[in-house]
C-alpha cells in the first residue's frame, strides 16, 4: 500500500475529513488531498505530527508494502519428465503443483532503470535499431524463466518456472488488470493455461 493509501485510510478509519486533517496539522486540504493520491509527499516535520495524529508509525507509514509475501516456496523440477517444448513442459509443470487452480501465462518484462532506459534510448536514436538493445539484452537474460498467474482457494500466486526448479509466492494484493507491475518486472496477462 502507497503512502497515500495508508494516509487516507488512517485519516477515514479516525472519521476525519481532509479538511480536519489540514487543519489540525496546520497545512491546506489540497495538500492532504496530494498527498492522498501520491500527488506529493509530506516533509519529515508532517510525517512526524501525522504518525502522532493517526496514531500510526512513521516506519509504518514510509514503509513501503510489497505486493508479494516473502514467504517463498521453492522446489526443484526435472522438465525431462514432460513431453513437449521447454514452454510446454513448464506450462505442465505449473499444472502439475496447482492442480485445481486457474492458471494464467504472463509475459514478465524487467522494467529498465533510469540508466538503462538513457542508454536504450540513445542507442535508438544514434542506430536504426528497430527494438530497444538494453530491453533485448534483458529479454535474452531472462529465458529460462516462464511466469505465471496462479489462482487457488482466493488466493493469487507469482509462479516462476526456471529450468531446474519452481518458485511460488503468495501475492499480498490481487490483480485485476491484464497489465500489472510487481516489483521491477512488469507482466501482461496473455490466456489461460490448458
């Protein structure tokens, strides 16, 4: 949850409004209201009189949740136990530990730093390459692995699939939109798994 979240959901479970709230830390509702919507972020002085007046930690409020539990499983596999393609192997491989589970394919996509995305971009504009060499680079980094959606008993899980293990983590909030970003990875939901 965003800091912005965490602000507005103190403030509304105390049943103020913003307006009080800006009154009470001596600051203008519309600067409550950005700070709501991750529009701006209070200085350390507000930090300070918002944790003591919504009674939250300042190590609560700045910290900055994770979408995915930290809680890992992770177990080794042997893909020459399948028939098929190396995709197909892992699609059965997810099958095979989610079994009664809805299983989506994504495709995951490191986002690139600031440093990475200057460099693809000036590459682009000093060559006529027709893709990003960073974004390719990246992309050839990363086939071993296959992603995947898992949903089971109301729960969603990461799913990785690498050449000789899979990895599951437990996601803290559910994902709703064909596009998502969890962490530095951004991933298209592209059909079901059959």
């Amino acid at each position: 949850m965003t800091l912005g979240k965490k602000i507005k959901e103190a403030r509304k479970q105390l049943g103020l409004s913003q307006e009080q709230l800006a009154e009470k830390i001596n600051v203008s509702r519309s600067a409550i209201a950005k700070w709501e919507i991750d529009k701006g972020i209070p200085d350390i002085e507000n930090l300070k009189v918002l944790s003591q007046l919504l009674n939250v930690s300042i190590d609560d409020l700045v910290d900055d949740e994770k979408q995915v539990n930290e809680y890992v499983i992770k177990e080794a596999v042997d893909l020459s136990q399948y028939d098929g393609r190396k995709k197909v192997k892992k699609d059965k491989v997810v099958l095979a530990f989610y079994p009664e589970a809805k299983v989506y394919n994504l495709i995951g996509k490191e986002k690139l730093t600031k440093r990475e995305k200057i460099v693809d971009d000036a590459i682009g504009f000093l060559t006529t390459a027709p893709f990003g060499i960073v974004d390719f680079v990246n992309g050839i980094k990363n086939l071993d692995k296959e992603f995947y959606l898992v949903e089971q008993s109301g729960k969603q899980f990461l799913v990785i699939v690498y050449d000789e293990y899979i990895e599951s983590r437990q996601l803290n909030e559910k994902i709703l939109k064909k596009k998502f970003i969890i962490e530095n990875w951004e991933f298209i939901k592209s059909g079901l798994v059959k």
